[in-house]
C-alpha cells in the first residue's frame, strides 16, 4: 500500500482523533509549518500493511521517499 485514498485517509483522521477525545487542537504556526517545510519539499508518508491493520510513519531521509 503506497497511499490512502481520500476514505481511508478520513477513517485514520476520524480513528486518531477520536483517541485524542474527540478535539485535537492545531496553531496555525504548526499548520503552515506542515504545510510549507522550510526545506521546500513537503514530508511523504510511510504506509505499511500489518497483519492486523496499517502502520503510518512520517518519511525521513531522501527526497522522494514515500
């Protein structure tokens, strides 16, 4: 699995979340810094199949990795 569709990126965003008690509050500085890295390249994602779900990870290391 190299990427999550749009319903399935909702259901890990609904799961993380709800586990977080139903309100996860973000600033609008940690938001843009997401969204605009400094290095000017946004980070990919690691998304591994497990026997019993899905493992996401933030990407590290090489440009292009996902």
């Amino acid at each position: 699995m190299r990427y999550l569709s749009d319903v399935n990126l909702r259901a890990v965003l609904s799961i993380l979340v709800a586990r977080e008690g139903g309100t996860v509050d973000i600033s609008n500085a940690d938001l843009y810094a997401a969204m605009l890295p400094g290095d000017g390249r946004g980070e990919g994602f690691t998304i591994e199949e497990t026997g019993t779900g899905i493992r996401i990870s933030v990407a590290t290391g090489s440009p292009g990795r996902q």
